[in-house]
C-alpha cells in the first residue's frame, strides 16, 4: 500500500496542468480531485516479485507508483504534482531507484471499458482493463523503456472486502456506531479510500533501466490509494506485507493515525484465488476474521530502529490460524519515514503444510518516531 521518493528526474515544465476531474464510478478513477494547492494523494501502485533469487541472495523485484500528488507533504505546495516511482532490484540483486517527474497527467476511462492513465506526453502510459484481470505499464522515457504487465489469478476487493465498484472503497463502516473521532481518524476511516485490483497473480518485468535489461518473471500485485490529505497529515505508523506463498496470496495492513485509539486492520487472503478472508476491523474489537501483524527485531537504518521481520497470522472466521513469518533481506527505499523490503515468507495453515517465497514488507513511519512500535 506505499511508496518510495529518491532523487527525481525532471521532465518537462514545473507548471502542472490540472487532470480529469474524479470519478470513483470508475474503479481506476482518477479517485479524488488533486491540485497544487491541496494535500490530496492519489497512486496506482505496482509490484512483482521474483521467485528465484539473485546469486547474492536478493530476489529481483520492482514496484512502480504512479502518482497525483505526494504520499508524504511537508510544504505548502502539493508538488510535484505527477511523478512515477520505480525501485526495486535487478536480476544481479543489483538496487535501482528513480523518480521521474512530469508537467502533465491524465487518468480516465475509455468507451471500450479500458481505464487508461498518462504521464508526459504518454512517457508512462497504464492500461487497466475492466474486468480488473490485466493491469499494464508502458514505459518510454530517457531513463525506463519497456512494460510492466500484472495479470490477475483472483478477484478484486475493496479495503473492507467489497467486490464492485458501487461497494464503498472507505472504511467509514467501522465507525458506523457514531463513536467520538479524532481528525486523523476521520480522515483514515471516512475519507482514505483503497481498492485492490490484483490481489496476486503472475506477472512479467521486460525493461531497460538505465541502460540495463531488467527482465524476469513473477508474483505480481495492483492497487490504488486515495484521500484528501498526505499521509503524514493523519498517520502515525504503518505495516503492509504483500506476498504469495504457494497456494495463499494475501495483503495485509495495520495503522495507527496520528492520535486517536482506533487503530485498524485490514486482510485480504486467498487459496488458489479463491478468498477465505476479507475483511477490515478495529483493533481489538473482534477475536476472529481479522490479521494480527507483530514485528521483530532491530536495525539501525537511517536513523531510526527497523524491524528485521514480521509474522502475522490469519484468524479466520471459523477460528482456525494461517500464519507466515517474514525476513527482510534487503532495502528499498530507505528514509527514516519510510521502508520497503524484499523477504523470504514460510508459512501456511497452521497444522498444515508450510510453503516458501519471495514477498515485500514495508514500514511506513510518518511521524518519525525513532523505533518500530507494536500496532496492537
């Protein structure tokens, strides 16, 4: 669910100009209307993860974010208003990391049903069909050339486990009950939307990075973020682990908003494609159908205490556990407001047979609190 910054490459004026107006009608949007002078995020974010790992241990990954405006806004200007972040690791376990930065964007739907998105002069270019089986990025600047192509072997959800695009992409119902909200937390709950396009499925790197051929295949994932204001605006810590692990896919988050006790959680996890649980809930409020995310151990990485692992575990609804361990292996992007790694995933059923794989981990720490904290 979030993203990286590193140095930016600038393409064409600093002047942006303004995309299509939102449409959450259109499951690929645009989701919310972004501007220069407000804090508004919206992303279509991308992965795939190798399967088979470099010599030095690294498997080769890579996550693209398409982005209207900034995860993170420190200043009073939304800018740059439309960049693309791509990061990851070669096929040599070799890291790469870029941000590239346009004047222009615009996101919107086509009458054969295909969402299709630009940045530049179609420098980047998204497809994403309608039937959200088939997510494509094309790439075509000085820097990146090639595509990036996600196919789904599952069914698209909503944070809270919605199927269509007229189930609500919010979490507002699990506030339904009129409790007192903090402004973070109204934020989180009310305003912060998610949709999860492809939640596992193979998918193939063909590119060129720097002058490099990037090409592999593996597990790929989709989604989409939005809400009116930059995440260090309302969130105060952040857990996401994405991966495929023999028959289970799943993706997971846990948050706790910049004040407030409502912390959340949402899991989405599924056999053969087929789901056993979607869902999101309030920490604490439930015993079953919910995902508990535990970190462990310490790294100094710039600057702050990471973890060096993460379990969660499953309770589905019948009580029964599917649990997963997670190591992280390697780092990128790295800031203390912000950690994204590869790692290597075993797991399964509890009782049951064990798999193991390649997935992500990322810790996203808007508040810069100098040590990993438990979101329980």
């Amino acid at each position: 669910m979030l993203r990286s910054f590193t140095f930016a490459t600038l393409l064409g004026s600093l002047l942006p100009l303004h995309a299509v107006a939102a449409n959450l009608n259109n499951w690929e949007g645009p989701h919310i209307d972004v501007a220069v002078d407000n804090r508004a995020i919206d992303w279509w974010y991308t992965q795939v993860v190798s399967q088979k790992p470099a010599p030095n241990g690294i498997p080769p990954s890579i996550e693209i974010v398409l982005k209207h405006g900034n995860t993170f806004q420190f200043g009073p200007s939304n800018t740059p208003l439309y960049s693309v972040e791509i990061n990851g690791f070669d096929q040599d376990g070799v890291r790469f990391a870029q941000t590239l930065v346009f004047n222009t964007s615009s996101v919107f739907p086509t009458p054969s049903g295909v969402t299709v998105g630009t940045w530049g002069n179609k420098e980047i270019t998204f497809s994403a069909t309608q039937d959200r089986k088939n997510f494509a990025i094309y790439l075509n600047t000085a820097y990146a050339t090639g595509s990036v192509i996600i196919v789904s072997e599952s069914s698209a959800r909503t944070g809270c486990g919605g199927l269509e695009v007229t189930d609500s992409p919010f979490f507002s119902n699990l506030v339904s009950d009129k409790r007192q909200l903090t402004a973070s937390e109204v934020i989180l709950y009310q305003k912060t939307g998610w949709r999860i396009t492809i939640p596992g499925g193979q998918s193939t790197v063909n590119l060129v990075l720097g002058g490099k051929a990037v090409k592999f295949s593996g597990a790929g994932y989709k989604d989409s973020n939005w809400g009116p204001n930059a995440m260090n605006d309302f969130i105060e810590s952040w857990y996401v682990l994405i991966a495929q692990v023999g028959p289970w896919s799943f993706v997971t988050f846990s948050g706790a908003p910049s004040n407030g006790t409502n912390l959340i959680n949402s899991g989405h996890l599924s056999y053969n494609g087929n789901f056993v649980t979607s869902q999101c809930n309030i920490i604490g409020e439930r015993k079953t159908d919910i995902s508990v995310i535990i970190p462990s151990g310490e790294v100094l990485d710039s600057n702050v205490i990471a973890p060096t692992a993460f379990d969660v575990t499953f309770v589905l609804p019948n009580a029964t556990n599917v649990s997963f361990h997670a190591e992280n292996i390697a780092v990128n992007p790295t800031v203390s407001i912000y950690h994204r790694w590869t790692a290597k995933y075993t797991g399964g059923a509890v009782g049951g047979k064990q798999y193991e794989a390649y997935g992500l981990t990322e810790w996203m720490n808007p508040a810069n609190v100098s040590h990993w904290p438990h979101i329980q």
